[in-house]
C-alpha cells in the first residue's frame, strides 16, 4: 500500500524518446537503488515522480496514491532530495526547514516539532542556527534529507543525493539513508555509482530510457559482481 | 484554508528576507526613479510644456507629471526582477521546492506574486517620500488611496514578469527580454510624457502606447494620487492582470512542459 509504482511510463521530449515503457514497484519500507549511467533516464524519471513534468504516458503511484489523478494527496506522501541543493544559502538550517514545514501547511508548534524532531534524526540539531551557505556539503546534504522528512512522508525519493561528497560523507549518508528504509520508509536511490547499492537491496537499471534489470542486487550481480555486471550490461545494450 | 494562509505567509516573508539581503537592489530600486527625477526632469521641464490635464486641476511641474510614471517604472523593474529571481531559482532549485510542494500550483505562484507586489509596494512608498522631501508632494489623502491602486498595478507587472520566466529558460534570454519588454513598455506609455503629445508626432505610437496595458496602470496610479478614480485605466490594468496570471498559470502547467523546458 504505501509503496511506489510506476508502470508504462513513456516521456519523449519532441522526438527524443528519454523514457520508454518504464515500469517497477517498490514495496513499502524497502530500499531500491535506481541504477543508469548519466543520460540513461533518472532526472527525466525523478521530474515525472514529482510532476515537475507529466508524463506522455502511464502511471505513477506513490503510497497507493495516483499521482496523475490526486496529485496532492501523493506529493503529500512524497519526500524528495534534489541532485542539485535546494537549500537558501542565505537562512539557517532551522529557516530552511520552517519555509519547508509551511509550504506543506505546517505551522506554529507542529512545525517546530516536526522540524525539532527532524533535526534530531540527521544529527543536525547542533548546527541548526548555522546558516546554509556556513555548512559542508555533507552536512548541506543532511539538512535537505531532514528536510525532505520533515512532513513523515512515507515514499523518500533521492537524484544521486552523494554527487561532490568526499568518500566518508557519501558512506555516512548511504547508510543512513538504508536506516531509514529500515524504519519503513520506501525509499528510490537514484545514482551512477554501484557501491552504494547493498547486496541485500533492491535494484532496477536504467539504460536508454528503458529498464534493462530490476531484482536483487546480489543475484543481478551473480558472480562477476554489480560493478562489473552493470557494465557489461550497459555495454551490451550500447 | 490554514495550510493555505501559512505557505503564503511564509512565501511573502521569504521574498522580502531575501530582498532585505540584497541591498544593493533595494538601492538601485531606489536611486533609479530619482535620477529620473532628480535629473532628468530638471533637464527636460524646459522642453516640455505640460498644459492642464486631468487630474491635475492647475499648471504642473514636469517634476509632479513624472512622479507616477516613476511609481510605475519601480513597479516595472520589480516586477520583472522578481521574475528573474524565478528563472534563477529555477535553476537554483529552490522553485522545484516550491512546485513539488502538495498546495496547488495556481496558489502557490499567487503567493510568489503577492510576495513580490509587497515589496514592490514598500520601494514606492520609500520613493513617494524621498520624493516629497524634494518638494514633489501629492493631497496627503493621496498616499492612502494611491494603495489599492498600487496593489492593482503591482500584480498586473508581477503577472507580466511570472508570466515571462515561465517561457524563458536561462538568464541569458532573460537579459533580452528585459530590453525588448521593459523598455518599449516604459517609453511607449504616458510615463514620461502626456500621450497628446504623442499623437502629434506620430498616430501610431499612439495607439501603441495607448494599447500599452503600462499606460494604463501608470494613469491608474496617477489619478488615485490625486483622489480620483479612473475606471478605465482600472478596467484595463485588471484585465490585462487577468490575463497575464491565465497565461503565467498556463505557462507553469506541468503537462503542457514537455519538451520546452527540459530543466524543470
């Protein structure tokens, strides 16, 4: 129920075809790392996810919403990490998070208490009042994923949320984000990069617009093992 | 309708905290029309007759003609600055933020635009004042009543801008449309200069200036300062904010984005 669906999805913008016939599900509370090389499909996929763009065809589902026909009952379930910083490098940490909590309604107390408690689960609650532009680009990441949980949302979507982080930063952030899937949240990892995906994880690739595996990541990646799996596969498909 | 009053809330504020951190904007909104002003209307008082027009009821200084137009010209450039902050938000990212957000599209861009009138509205105010302390002065009433007039024109140029960076995708074409919109808007409308005077040089300027939505929140303004009401120009500046925002709302669809604007 409160997982993620997506099903026929085609876009073409004009006559370049960037998705065709994409089709996964993600069962709630699971972590599913959305593998493709850069251009094989993931932004266009992440602007239709959160109908920045409207998809040409086919259907999107986010925690049992369809996103085409209640979009804000769906966008409402919807946590999402830009690949690029989303923050206002000019207001702190805690301003950023309380222009959040009101874009989605939230006010007063209930925003104080989701963006306190929000805060507190990234470890970030002591850098709160630092502004954004102060933070390290880690730390800015953390701020947008807390940010990103603020309203509980119970789908986290995020476009390769570890671009220009340093090896540690990018573990740190990898594992915590796995946590969360843990706790029950549904999480899509979108990203180019195989050792962020866990043997244990669910992946589907993405080449050329158009899903080329989807399954475990260790059975994906068999013998040969993910890194070299994924190029031969995006390889061959070339 | 709480949701709806607390993101517009927090948009308002966002818009002016952000302003208030640009100061050298606030600045050049400022020190603009008072060149305009200052300057140009002592320069030009002389070459310029101006006769008795309504709704002035006796001979004026070019300095008390301008004074709306100018009002209007801040309206201008804000309105149009405000949406380049958008198309640079939007590739900043932080516009995404606000489109993926559950309140509906329309109410959101409304809450941009309102945060935008707002400030718009205090850079006038500040003008109107720097302006009397130089000896241009309106009735007192006029600065009461010359607000909803104000709030009118703001949201007609805030349309106008919103409307633009939904069909312009860089910066770079943005600096093109600002000389192809701000200036022809600016100088083809009865800012500067009665639009009689116009049709003595040419009767199709004229009628340009006279289509020019901009003539008509300037003369809007200019009556209101002065306590009277233009339902003309009030019927066509509220007409033209109608459809501005119809086109903005339609230029921000998400399905209609497709292959135009990849970057969203």
């Amino acid at each position: 129920m409160s997982g993620l669906t997506v099903s026929g999805l085609s876009h073409a913008y004009g006559p370049r075809k960037a998705l065709d016939d994409v089709g996964f599900a993600v069962a709630p509370g699971r972590f599913c790392a959305l593998l493709g090389p850069n251009g094989a499909g993931k932004s266009t996929l992440f602007a239709l996810m959160t109908r920045l763009l409207v998809a040409g065809e086919g259907h999107i589902e986010i925690a049992g919403f369809d996103l085409s026909r209640e979009p804000r009952k769906a966008l409402a379930r919807l946590g999402i990490v830009f690949q690029q910083t989303t923050l206002d490098l000019d207001l702190t940490v805690r301003q950023n998070l309380r222009y959040f909590a009101a874009l989605h309604g939230l006010s007063g107390q209930d925003a104080d208490r989701a963006t306190d408690a929000a805060l507190d689960r990234l470890d970030m609650t002591a850098r709160a009042d630092e502004k954004a532009r102060a933070l390290n680009g880690g730390h800015r990441r953390r701020t947008e994923i807390a940010r990103a949980l603020l309203h509980a949302p119970s789908v986290l979507l995020l476009d390769e949320p570890t671009v220009g982080l340093d090896a540690a930063a990018r573990r740190a952030i990898t594992d915590h984000v796995h946590d969360l899937a843990e706790e029950g949240i549904t999480v899509l990892w979108a990203t180019h990069l195989t050792d962020e995906v866990r043997p244990d994880d669910r992946l589907v690739i993405l080449h050329r617009g158009r899903v080329i595996a989807d399954g475990q990541a260790r059975e994906i990646a068999g013998e040969a093992g993910l890194s070299d799996r994924f190029l031969h596969l995006t390889r061959a498909e070339a | 309708m709480k949701p709806y009053l607390t993101s517009l809330r927090a948009i308002v504020l966002r818009e002016a905290l952000r302003f208030v951190h640009q100061r050298e904007r606030f600045i050049a909104a400022l020190v603009r029309p008072l060149v305009w002003l200052l300057v140009f209307a002592a320069g030009f008082r002389a070459a310029l007759g101006i006769s008795i027009i309504p709704p002035y009821e006796t001979y004026i200084t070019y300095e008390t003609y301008i004074v709306p137009g100018l009002c209007g010209m801040i309206l201008l450039f804000n309105g149009m600055q405000s949406s380049l902050s958008l198309v640079y938000d939007r590739e900043m990212g932080s516009m995404k933020l606000l489109l993926t957000s559950p309140l509906p599209r329309w109410w959101l861009l409304f809450s941009k635009l309102a945060g935008s009138t707002v400030i718009s509205i205090l850079q006038v105010y500040a003008f109107l004042i720097i302006a009397a302390f130089f000896g241009v002065q309106a009735p007192p009433l006029g600065y009461v009543t010359v607000l909803p007039a104000l709030i009118v024109a703001g949201l007609m140029l805030g349309a106008l801008g919103l409307l633009l960076s939904s069909f312009v995708r860089q910066l770079e074409n943005f600096a093109g449309v600002m000389n192809f919109v701000i200036f022809p808007m600016f100088f083809l409308s009865s800012a500067l200069y009665p639009l009689w005077k116009m049709a003595e040089s040419s009767e199709l300027l004229y009628t340009i200036s006279l289509l020019n939505p901009f003539t008509h929140a300037v003369e809007l303004v200019r009556f209101a300062l002065y306590l009277e009401w233009n339902i003309a120009a009030l019927g066509w500046t509220l007409l033209a904010t109608g459809v501005f925002t119809a086109l903005a709302l339609w230029g921000y669809d998400p399905a209609r984005s497709g292959g135009a604007r990849r970057g969203v």
